[in-house]
C-alpha cells in the first residue's frame, strides 16, 4: 500500500528552510518565533532525539510539553519494535513527556495493523520481540514463538532431525530479534520460497553505535533474510511513508505544516522528505553536522533528501526559543 503521489507532493509553501540545514541557535528570536508558527503538528523519533538508554535527554520533555501546550497535536514515532505502544506510553509518562497512547506510532502496532487490513487469516512466523507479537495478539492474529532457537549440531543434522517447516505460515516478519540464529534464517527463507508468503520488515536501521561496541538493527537481520530468499520486504517503518498514512489519510495533519523531528537522516528525516514534511535534525543521536556536509557535496540525488530544513545539537536547545515567542521576548 502507497499513499498517492498528490498526498505526498512536498509542498514547500511554508517551508522557508527547505533543506538548508539551517542552525536554529544562530536565528534571530523573530525568526525562531516565525519558524514555530510555520507547523500545525510534530511528529518525532524517539531514541537519540527524547530520550537515550531510558534517560530523558535535558530538555525534551519540556520542548515537547510546550509544543502541546502552544495547540500542536504531537505523536511520537519509533521504529523500535520490541515495545507495544502501551510499553511505550507508560516509559513516555514516567520521563515526563504528556503523550497518549494515540500519540504514538510503532512499527510493531503498524505492522499487526498492516495484516489486519490486509485480512490476514493465516500465522506468523516471527523474528522478533514481545512488541510484534503482543500487537499481533490484540488485532487476533495467529504467530510462533519467539526466543532463542540455536543450531543443534551440524546442518545435515540439524535439517535430518531438527527442521521443521509448519503448513500454516503466511507471513513472514523481521524486527529485532537478540535470539537471531542460522536455523530462523533458515526456516524464514524457506517459507519465503513461496511466493504467496508475505515478507515484513518493520524497519531497516542498520545498527546502534554504543561506547566501545556497535549493536546490530533490525536492517542487519531484514538484509540477511534478504539476501538469502531473494525476496524484497515491505518495509512499514520509517522512511516507508506508510507508517503515517492513516494521520494524512484522516487528514489529521496537514503535511506541509508538519514536522518531522529525528536524529537518524535516512530514517528520520528521509520519512520527512518522503511525505513533504518539514525537518529537524538534532545531534544528539545517529547523524551529525559532518555527515550533512558530506551529503551537500555528494553527486548522488538520494544523499540530497537525507538534508534536513533546520538542525539543533539537541531537542532541549529550542525551549528558550519558545518561551521568547510565548512572551516575546528578544533574546534567543
């Protein structure tokens, strides 16, 4: 399913820093303060921009609070998959960020609301978390266990004694999975064979930069599923516009007065350019000032829509912003 190209036109009308990466700190506080009234709703990542590790980052929660308070609707958008969106409004509220379960958009709830749309009557096999299968389980949709299946012996043991393909999967769906195994990878291409069988990613984030380590996304694993069924996933998760075709569809928002906040360009902010949303990079996360620098030199078209329209080194730096539009005053 695609939204149409006349939802997604990028409509650049109020978008006065269409993809300038214009330093909001070096704006004046009239300019901050026209900047501000150019939205109508916000829609932001979560990790690396809110919050980091379970730790509010300084200042978000305050910055978030206040666009509501100002009349903006606000949702919350994450490609992370190991949370239900009730996991996810309950960690939201306890760092202070004034949010309903409404608000939030997951690509563990889209995905179950992908094959419910799709009247989906056959089962899952999973590669994933309690996110995606919690969200399969409220929408009556049928699935396989999760958790480690480890090798057992060599292959021609393993596929002699141990692999077993069940009749009844339809479906196929990737997220992140810490138990991720050769035998998955194994029975995840084998079901794929069929061409009938639905592949579903809920997201390609390819890793996680950690102090002295790199975490491998849930990209890694839709790649070597990939790779090994030749087979192309759905993706549902950002930069897929898909995830936020029931807010455009319900004309919740109007995409030309909405912004798309995030720390990851060709996720966040790709998603942005994809639905003609305004964009706000912030360096508190995956992609910083260097990497935009790079992407305004490169030759390449797809590196051009990973620019975002403004950039902040991180969310909370825009709070005195808006308390000096609230109150006019002429310091930023």
């Amino acid at each position: 399913m695609r939204i149409s190209l006349a939802t997604c036109t990028r409509q650049t009308g109020l978008n006065m820093y269409k993809q300038t990466c214009t330093n909001l700190l070096e704006l004046s506080s009239a300019k901050v303060t026209e900047w501000l009234g150019s939205f109508d709703s916000v829609i932001t990542d979560c990790d690396g921009v809110l919050w980091i590790y379970g730790k509010a980052l300084d200042g978000a929660a305050d910055v978030m609070n206040q666009f509501k308070a100002m009349g903006k609707s606000i949702y919350f958008c994450t490609n992370n998959s190991t949370k239900t969106r009730a996991e996810l409004l309950k960690k939201g509220v306890e760092l202070g960020f004034n949010i309903t379960e409404s608000g939030i958009i997951s690509t563990a709830h889209a995905t179950a609301a992908y094959l419910k749309r799709r009247n989906f009557s056959k089962r899952v096999f999973v590669i994933g978390s309690e996110g995606i299968t919690q969200e399969l389980d409220a929408v009556g949709i049928k699935h396989t266990a999760i958790g480690p299946d480890p090798m057992k012996g060599t292959l021609p043991e393993f596929m002699a004694q141990h692999l077993k393909l069940e009749s009844d999967i339809g479906a196929v769906v990737v997220g992140f999975d810490e138990h991720f195994s050769f035998p998955k990878m194994m029975k995840a291409a084998s079901y794929l064979d069929n061409k009938d069988c639905l592949f579903v990613a809920t997201n390609t984030d390819e890793r996680f930069p950690m102090p002295n380590m790199i975490v491998p996304g849930s990209g890694s694993f839709v790649r070597a599923i990939q790779t090994c069924a030749e087979r192309e996933p759905t993706v549902i998760g950002k930069p897929n516009p898909e995830i936020c075709e029931s807010l455009i569809k319900r004309k919740l928002i109007n995409p030309a007065r909405t912004l798309m906040i995030g720390d990851r360009a060709n996720t966040d902010i790709l998603l942005g350019y994809n639905c003609g949303f305004q964009t706000l990079l912030v360096g508190s996360g995956i992609h910083q000032l260097a990497d935009v620098e790079q992407w305004k030199l490169s030759k390449n078209p797809e590196d051009k829509k990973l620019i975002p329209d403004v950039y902040l080194p991180k969310l909370g730096d825009l709070l005195s912003g808006i308390v000096d539009a609230q109150t006019g005053g002429t310091v930023y």
